[in-house]
C-alpha cells in the first residue's frame, strides 16, 4: 500500500472517500484518493480502490467466440432442452398410462406432426411436434445426442444463437416432412433438430479449418441409420441437417461489421423461406 498523502496534508486529516467516518494514511496508487484498507484491492502496482477496479473491469473487451457471442461454458439451453422434451414425455406417458406407449394421450394427439392437419391449419404442429416421442428408448437417443452437440455447440454460438440454431432446425424439419412426405404420415421428436446441430457442428469445424473426419463420420453414421432402421423420418432428418447448416453459415460467416444484424437477419430470412414454402405446400394440397 502507499504513504499517505501529499505532503501537505497533516498527518492523520485523510479520511477514506467511501468512508467518510474512517480516518487513514493510506490512497489509491491509481486515482490519489484516501481509502481505508477495507476499499483497497492489491494490484499489480500498489493498490487501487473499488472504484477504480470497478472501472478497468469495464473496460475489458470480454473474450468473443467465432460467431460473436460472449465466451461462457455454463450450459443453460441445452439442459433446458432436454428438461422441456423430458416433461413432454412423462405428461404424455401419465395421460396414456403407458411408458412404451405415450402416444395414446391427448397431449401427443394435439401436437404431433400430422401433415393432414397441418394442411388444415394446424401449423403449430410443425414446432410441437420436436417436443414428443414415441417411447422412452426414442427420448433418451435423442437426448443423449443433443446433450453431447451442445455440450460443444453451445459454448461456441451462445445461449441465444444455439437456440436459434435447433429450433429453426427442428421446423426445417418438420417443413420437409410436410413438404414432401404423406399426408396421414405421423412424425414425432427432436431428431430434426439435433441433426441441425450436427450440421452446423460441420460447419463450424470447416470454419475453424478443423479435421472434419470425425465430424462427418457422425452425420454418415446417422443418416446410414436414417436409411435403414425402420420407423425413422428421414426427410426430418435431411430437413434438418440442411436447414441446421445453412443458419450456422450465415451466423459463422456473417461480416464482422454489424455482425448480429446479419445474424438475425439470416436466422429471419430462413425462417420466412420454411414458412412460404409450407404456405405453397398448403396452396397445392388445396
């Protein structure tokens, strides 16, 4: 700490500047004023007040990732995630009465993906339906997946961009299902959604010029997956993934200059085009 004043202060007329009923000898190596040593803090150089440190603090530049967003490791959207498709699921296995065959409760009925009532004007269906699952054993793939993409994702796009990744995804998604599958096909879960994200792990890992070999071992595997085990919505699936891709490129490579304008307007602009293309989707049903 350093001598007191200037030398023109008699000894012991200081008093700390936060603490007016507190006589020192002590000051602020920064700024000069008194301080008591409960409002000092050690720095590099001698020591500074609350105010001061309060202040350099401000003006650090916080550490950016490569699409702008404040570094963070603290996962908060993707156990959000999990925690929203795991209640959906046991709200829907409490009203059938059945693990194994939650579908049977009028919660999945109303919100499944059922291009037959998308057409009749049931579009929340496109979104809803990446909350359901059919039985326990298609939850837990699902979330074990996102969990593992977003333990790495999330902390590269932020809370907020990784958000807007899956969940355009999941309605990619559902748009290619009503876009091209059949009308009275049921389709239901969270796949579209996390095979956006591997997608834009994809190009995230192009981006930072990467080894993409494991990265596209994990889309080949799953779509191999897609194309062979029975039961499985492939055209949510490429939906998704396709969909998933395109936002995490225009959030990746969005110009520095005014970077989150070109951000949310990537992220808007694909969701209009997936809405069009469902509304002219309606049109030719019609």
């Amino acid at each position: 700490m350093t001598s007191p004043a200037s030398p023109g202060d008699p000894a012991g007329a200081a008093v700390c500047a936060w603490h007016p009923d507190r006589a020192t000898g002590l000051r602020c190596t920064r700024c000069g004023r008194p301080a008591c040593p409960e409002c000092l803090r050690e720095a590099s150089v001698g020591h500074h007040c609350v105010d001061c440190v309060a202040e350099a603090r401000s003006t650090v530049r916080s550490k950016r990732t490569l699409v702008g967003a404040e570094l963070s490791q603290k996962l908060i959207a993707t156990p959000a995630l999990i925690a929203l498709n795991v209640l959906a699921y046991v709200v829907t296995a409490i009203q059938a009465g059945s693990i194994a065959n939650n579908e049977r409760s009028p919660l999945f009925a109303e919100f499944f993906l059922w291009p037959a009532g998308v057409w009749a004007g049931e579009w929340w269906r496109l979104l809803t339906s990446g909350f359901l699952h059919f039985g326990f054993a298609h939850l837990g793939l699902n979330m074990i997946a996102l969990y593992v993409l977003g333990r790495d994702l999330e902390p590269a796009f932020g809370k907020v961009r990784f958000l807007a990744v899956y969940l355009v995804s999941l309605l990619g998604g559902g748009v290619a299902v009503y876009l091209f599958g059949g009308v009275n096909t049921p389709v239901a879960g969270a796949s579209g959604a996390v095979y956006g994200l591997m997608g834009a792990l994809l190009v995230a890992v192009l981006r930072l010029k990467l080894n993409p070999g494991s990265a596209l071992g994990v889309i080949g595997l799953n779509l191999v997956l897609s194309f062979t085990l029975p039961g499985i919505s492939l055209l949510g699936h490429l939906g998704g993934l396709v969909v998933g891709a395109a936002v995490a490129a225009g959030l990746i490579y969005a110009p520095a200059a005014h970077r989150d304008r070109y951000q949310v307007a990537a992220v808007a602009g694909a969701v209009v085009l997936l809405v069009v293309m469902a509304f002219v989707r309606t049109g030719q049903l019609g």
